[in-house]
C-alpha cells in the first residue's frame, strides 16, 4: 500500500470557494431566498480527509421543509414556469448547466472537500451534471406533448403535462452528480423541485441552489433544505403536498421512505444498494482486466452502489488474477483527496470508516481468508477517515458477500463454467448491476442477457450513459430508473383524452 511519507499541498483553495466557506453560516434556499432554520439549529459538515470542520449549515426543521413544499407548490400554480414553452423553460437549464461548468473548479473543490472525492473526479461529477441538465433539456424540447393514438371509431389522444412539486432526497457519495440526475428531468418536464441533501454532504447542491436564484430562475422553483434525515428527510418524504418523490440510498430507509409515499399515494422512484458481479471468464487479458477491477473498487473508496463487490473468477485463472489485483490494490496511492498524488482519498465519515471495519471483522469471523488484510490506513499529517482496499475470499453465504459493505473490499470466489457463474451472480437480494468479462461477444451477449440485474456491463463496469436506462430490480431499487427518456416521461401525468366517432 501506497501512503504519502509527508504531506503533499493541497491546491490552495479558490478564493470563491473560500468565500462560500467561511459565511457564518451557510442556509438552505426556499422561495428564492436563503432561508435558516425556524429554531436556529446548525450542523456541521467535515473534510474527511482531515476531520476539520468545512462549514456550519442551517439545520432545517420539519415546519422549515413544509414551508418549502408550499413554496414549492405556490410556483406550480402561480408562475408561469409550468405554463412556459418548453424551450424558454430549458432556457434557464442551459443557463444554469453553462453557470455550473464556468465555475466547475469552484463546484470541484467544493464537492471534493465535503465527500472526499479525489479531486479530478469531483471534477468529472460536475461535468456530468452539466451534461444531464443539456440531455434533458434537449429532450424534453423535442418531445410530443400530444400523441394521437388510433383506435376503430374513436378520436383519442394522450396528452402530457407536469405533475407538480416533486421531493428528492440525495445521498452523500455523489450528492452533485445525483441531483442533476433528479432535477434536470423534472424541471425540464416543468415540475417544481424540492431536494434535501445528505448531512454529510450539502455544500454543493446548496451552492446550486444559490446559483439558481443568482440566475433568476423563479422563487420556488428549485428549493434546498439541509437538515437532518430523521426530522427534515422524514418531513419531506411524509409530505402529502408532494406529487412525485425520489430516493436514492439504502434499501433500509428506501422501505421506509415508500412506506411513507405509501401512506399519501405518493408515487415514488427508490434507487437503492447493489452488490454487484464481476464475471470474469479464462480467456481474458489478465493484467488489463485486474487493472479495471482495481480502479472500480477503489473508486470513491469503493462508496458506489453499483460497483463490482464479488469478482467472481473461472478456476482456471482464479490465482493468477487474484495476485495480479493484490499486487495493484497494494500500489494504490491512498491520501488527502486534494492532494495531487492521491488515487483514493478517505471515506465520507469515521461512521462509514467504522462500518467497513466492521465488514472486514464480521467476514473473517464468518470464515473468510483474507487475501489482501486491508484495515485502517494512516496518512502522515492527515486525521483523515483513511482505510486500506481489501479482498476477501470463501463461502459466498459469508456476510461480506452478502451485504452492501460501501468500501474498497471486493469479495472473491471461482467459478467452473458459465452456467455456474451465472448462478452465483444471480444468488444475491440485490439487481443493480453486474458485469462479464472474455473476448468470445457472443458469450458476453448471453451471460449479460441471464443477469437478474437493471443493467449488464461488457468488459467493463459501471458503466452509465446519457440516453441508456440505468436503473435497479430486487433490493436495489423500484420506480422507474434514470438518464433515459424514460426518466423524464416519469414526470409527466397522462390525459387520456376520447372521443367516440
């Protein structure tokens, strides 16, 4: 393992990003204007590369998250931002997509601070955010608002039309990248927009949402309410003024978010846990896919949903890939996220850093070996929450290849043929996404085509395109998936409207 043996600087901080910073305290934005909780109440969000206090955030109540949604509401039915055409609606999403890449360093550092994104890859987040505001915008001004159908003796025709105000509840991974993911659709559609980011990670989709109101977007179109999940989450996922909610984050509280939906017949989008497959078949370039596999586990310190977290192996090649994975996860250069040298930086908190631990503990004591130990990670002048990559290998009815560990630990185990490996990638709660790896396609095609997952990669993994369907089945999400046409039809309602002849 690769540790830093002093300090490396940090790039100095933007004096934007700085500014943002240091403000007393930062609120949320509700009606236009930045708003702070009814009872004064803060919270603070940490750099986890170095425990050090970020900023002070308004700590919104459950009264302050109601306020929003009427807010929300109020500029559904009285401006004109349903009521627009739709192409001087996307307008403003072409504003706000053109304010977010000129100011992408500042978004970058600010993103990178808060969840411990290696710099260059906060970087990559805001740019998708970016592009998910055009690819909806464009879509949605190319789009039919009325659709005949035909039918014997009858005039008939579907018409669209915005649902309303919409509730998005973003978790701390990529708090940047899935708020565009959830907003771009709904308020190209003409939906109004209420998010609540993770506690852990608020400072970027609130800096959106000043930059939003900088740019003139009308009050109540676009509201953020920090605070906590158990008070400001709870509120907004119980509201009944809500017309469409969206989640992303654990199965555990996706059942209670839907429950909560459930009791106003809300409809609801819940994109959830994975624990994904590799299968990794004999024929293929061992060094080049060990490669791959390593750079996606350690991805965002393996804190990714839909990566590979069982690398399952044809027995033919099982030792030899294994050694040549261990032998990369030992070179990875582990750091501060904003130092330059860094390939993974820490976990989001010493929460999580305490849970992967955990995983680590709980998988051993259930018999599994470890073939690469892992294990806290220390960083000469960093008091970050740092751990090593790990992998572990045994029985796959072993906890840690059982459930969402959300850390750089890959769980491993062989395979005989195709048929069985197919098996095993199917053996689990989860149906995010999986993925194959060998250089016979038509083997690829097959085994991809029998995954009970949303999606099935081909020699790579997690693997996310604009205008492709990228979703979750079982534990791993219902509702409807998102970065598709399908995603922004979810935020219209249908008018069947008929005439008999």
């Amino acid at each position: 393992m690769t540790l830093a043996s002093h300090p490396i600087a940090a790039p100095a901080l933007l004096p934007e990003v700085s500014a943002f910073l240091s403000k007393a305290k930062i609120g949320g934005v509700v009606g236009g204007r930045e708003v702070f909780a009814s009872d004064d109440g803060v919270f603070e969000t940490v750099d986890p590369g170095t425990g050090a206090v970020l900023a002070r955030v308004a700590r919104l109540t459950a009264a302050d998250v109601n306020h929003a949604v009427d807010a929300a509401a109020h500029a559904f039915a009285k401006s004109d931002w349903a009521r627009m055409p739709v192409n001087e609606r996307c307008v403003f999403l072409h504003r706000l997509a053109d304010a977010a890449e000129a100011r992408k360093p500042i978004l970058a550092q600010i993103e990178s601070l808060d969840c411990g994104k290696v710099l260059a890859q906060a970087a990559d987040d805001v740019q998708n955010f970016v592009d998910t505001l055009r690819y909806f915008a464009s879509l949605a001004q190319n789009l039919e608002m009325r659709t005949v159908i035909a039918v014997k003796g009858h005039e008939a025709a579907v018409v669209r039309h915005a649902w309303g105000p919409c509730g998005f509840i973003i978790p701390w991974n990529f708090p940047l990248l899935l708020c565009g993911w959830g907003i771009a659709p709904a308020l190209a559609a003409g939906n109004t927009c209420v998010v609540k980011p993770a506690e852990d990670t608020p400072l970027s989709t609130l800096y959106i949402g000043f930059l939003a109101r900088e740019l003139g977007f009308p009050d109540g179109v676009l509201n953020v309410v920090p605070g906590m999940g158990e008070t400001a989450g709870a509120a907004l996922a119980s509201h009944s003024g809500l017309r469409r909610m969206s989640f992303t984050g654990s199965p555990e509280v996706g059942r209670e978010i839907a429950a909560k939906c459930g009791a106003n017949l809300v409809p609801v989008k819940l994109e959830l846990g994975g624990k994904g497959a590799a299968v990794v078949f004999n024929d293929v370039d061992i060094p080049a896919v060990a490669q791959k596999l390593v750079q996606a586990i350690t991805f965002h310190a393996g804190q990714v949903c839909c990566d590979a977290t069982r690398w399952l192996i044809q027995k033919d090649i099982y030792e030899k890939l294994v050694d040549e994975c261990a032998t990369r996860m030992q070179a990875v250069a582990i750091g501060h996220q904003m130092d330059a040298q860094t390939q993974m930086g820490p976990l989001v908190s010493e929460k999580q850093r305490r849970r992967v631990l955990g995983y680590l503990e709980k998988g051993e004591t259930g018999g599994a070996r470890r073939v690469l130990p892992g294990g806290a990670a220390t960083v000469p002048g960093r008091n970050g929450f740092f751990v090593k990559p790990a992998l572990l290998a045994g029985s796959l009815d072993n906890v840690a290849a059982r459930e969402e560990i959300f850390g750089p630990v890959a769980y491993l185990a062989p395979f005989k043929d195709e048929a069985e490996g197919v098996r095993l990638a199917n053996a689990t709660d989860y149906g995010l996404g999986n993925s194959v790896w060998s250089t016979d396609l038509a083997r690829c095609r097959r085994v991809a085509e029998s995954f009970e997952s949303a999606n099935g990669w081909i020699n790579a993994h997690n693997v996310v395109v604009h205008g492709v369907p990228y979703g979750g089945i079982k534990k791993s999400g219902m509702g409807g998936g998102v970065g598709s046409l399908a995603t922004l039809l979810d935020y219209y309602r249908n008018i069947s409207v008929v005439r008999p002849l």
